[in-house]
C-alpha cells in the first residue's frame, strides 16, 4: 500500500506545484512578497543556509537585485515577528505617509 501510495505522490506532487506556481503569478506583489517573506523564514528555521536562500533569490530576481546574507536573516525576523502581529500597522503607515507629505509641503528649493 505505500508502494502505491509513494506512486501517486510521485505523479501528482509535479502536477500540485505547477498548478501552485501557475497561480502565483496572479497574485499581488503584496501576497508574493508575504510567500517569499514566508518560505525565506521556514528555510531558515528548518536549517537552510542564509546563503543558500540568498543566492537562489539574487538568481531568480526579476530586477537583477543582489540578495545578502544578512538580507535573508532579516527576512526571518519579519517572518517571526509576523507570527504574532503586523509589522508596520495602518495607523503607522499612515503617520508615515502623512508627515512625508508634510515634509515635501515645506520644502523649498534654493
């Protein structure tokens, strides 16, 4: 029985991840940018080298952004702290973006 088991895992694991991967590409940078943020943190607690993690995003970014050891590190921070709560409120984000706009309200160039 896991002989067959085993079998159909075999066949339908390449068929799950395509039809996963298929469909990542709809999603928002926002919920691509929380999967990354997700699996980077899960690599790294079940062992996998920072660097390992960095050099496979430097590898595969779209931008040509070189990704750090610390970088990836700090991914998992995130992820911990995104555990328990959000990292940057709405209330905070909109104190930021408010006083940013107040900044460039009073800037006068020389």
């Amino acid at each position: 029985m896991s002989d067959l088991i085993d079998a159909i895992t075999d066949v339908l694991k390449p068929i799950t991840t395509a039809v996963a991967e298929g469909l990542e590409k709809t999603h928002s940078p926002t919920t691509r940018a929380g999967h990354t943020i997700e699996r980077a943190g899960k690599l790294l607690e079940a062992g996998i080298s920072p660097r390992v993690v960095a050099t496979h995003l430097t590898d595969t970014s779209a931008n040509g952004h070189v990704y750090s050891e610390q970088g990836v590190k700090e991914m998992g921070y995130l992820w911990q702290d995104s555990k328990t709560r959000v990292g940057i409120s709405v209330s905070a984000y909109d104190a930021f973006t408010e006083d940013l706009e107040e900044l460039k309200g009073s800037f006068s160039p020389a």
